[in-house]
C-alpha cells in the first residue's frame, strides 16, 4: 500500500455471531474483514494482528477483538492496544459492544446506535435499549482500553448480530451496517467526502468496497 499506514475499524466483540455479522457488513459495504481475529477469546495475539492487516489488499479492514469476559486486561484488550499503538496501522474508529458484563469501568462515548437504527448521544445497553442512567458509558468485556487509546470516531451498539433481533443476519446487520458507515464516513474515508469529516448525522455517500 505504498507505506501508507493501513486503515482500520476496530470492533470490541469477536464470537461466533459477531463474526457473521461483521463478516456479512464487511461483503456488504466492500472492505476486508480479519476473519481469523475472531474467537471468544481472540485467538491471535497483536502482532499476528498487524501481519494479517498488512496482508489485505486494500482497505479499510475490520478487526474484532474479544476477552471473553475475563477479569482485567485480558487477551484482546491487549492486543487491541498493540494494532492501535502500531506505526504502520491508522485506526480510523471502534465500535464499543455493550455486554452485560458488570466489573468493568466501561468506555465513554458521545454517540450511539440504538435497536431501531438512530444515533443517539447516550450510551446503550447490550439489547440496544438508550440509557441515560449508564452516563454516556458502554459496558463490555473489551472495552475498558478504549478509554486510554484516544481512537476517533467511537461509537456504541448493542450485542452484534443479536439487539433482540434488531441486528439480525437475515436482515442484514443493519445497526452494525450503520456503525461502520457512521465511522467511514466520519473519518472521511469516502470519496465524496473529498477527505473532510462528516456530520455525525450525515448520510453515506458513495459505498466502498469491503469484502473477505
């Protein structure tokens, strides 16, 4: 990619219904999904990661990332902040999936996707459901790094795949569709957005080609 620091969507939630989800938006929208970074918990460690992503042909490329709730920093917050933190990886944003995971410090965020597909600035909870009283925090077992990695574009959803069928693979994924249009157009990764970031509530342009 001509040294260019390859560009990447991080996404904190990495079973086996994620993986479909993530695998069907990525067709769908014309990118590259990792699919091997999938597993509860991540199976690769960061610097497989990076190997991987460096592998694909063009981006933007997701990655999952999964502790399977494990007390503390466990396997894929690690390498998670390894690919954020690599000189040769531009994370352009992170989904942060809401679990009912409790002993966490959770990530803050501005905006979220609620069950029915509306970008909200509170946090959500795993079925999707806008809570005020979770004060702008997503709680999950991935997702406590975020906090100290400064990604850009974050954005919050509930369980991938799942949000009591509001996220359904025979539906296409549509909130998970939605939260990676959301950063790509943010990060200006679209042609025309001429490079300029959008309006939080913007529309999508001109789809990319993502598929693996």
């Amino acid at each position: 990619m001509n040294g260019q620091p390859r560009k990447v969507i991080v996404v904190t939630d990495g079973d086996h219904i994620a993986q479909k989800a993530v695998e069907a938006v990525a067709k769908d929208l014309g990118g590259r999904c990792i699919s091997l970074s999938a597993g509860n918990p991540t199976p690769l460690d960061g610097s497989q990661m990076v190997e991987l992503i460096q592998m694909t042909p063009y981006d933007p490329v997701i990655v999952m990332f999964d502790d399977n709730g494990d007390f503390g920093r466990g396997r894929g917050e690690r390498a998670l902040e390894y690919v954020v933190k690599h000189p040769a990886i531009e994370v352009i944003g992170a989904i942060a999936v809401a679990s009912n995971t409790r002993w966490v410090q959770g990530a803050t965020v501005q905006y979220s996707i609620d069950k029915d597909g509306q970008i909200v600035e509170e946090a959500v909870d795993k079925d999707g459901y806008a809570e005020k009283k979770l004060q702008n925090k997503i709680y999950g077992d991935t997702v406590d790094v975020l906090n100290s990695l400064h990604i850009p574009n974050l954005i919050g959803i509930g369980d991938i795949g799942k949000m009591e069928g509001h996220d359904s693979l025979q539906d296409g994924c549509p909130i998970t569709k939605k939260a990676v249009q959301w950063i790509l157009e943010r990060s200006g990764s679209h042609g025309g957005n001429n490079g300029k970031a959008a309006s939080h509530r913007g529309t999508i342009g001109r789809e990319q080609d993502l598929s693996q």
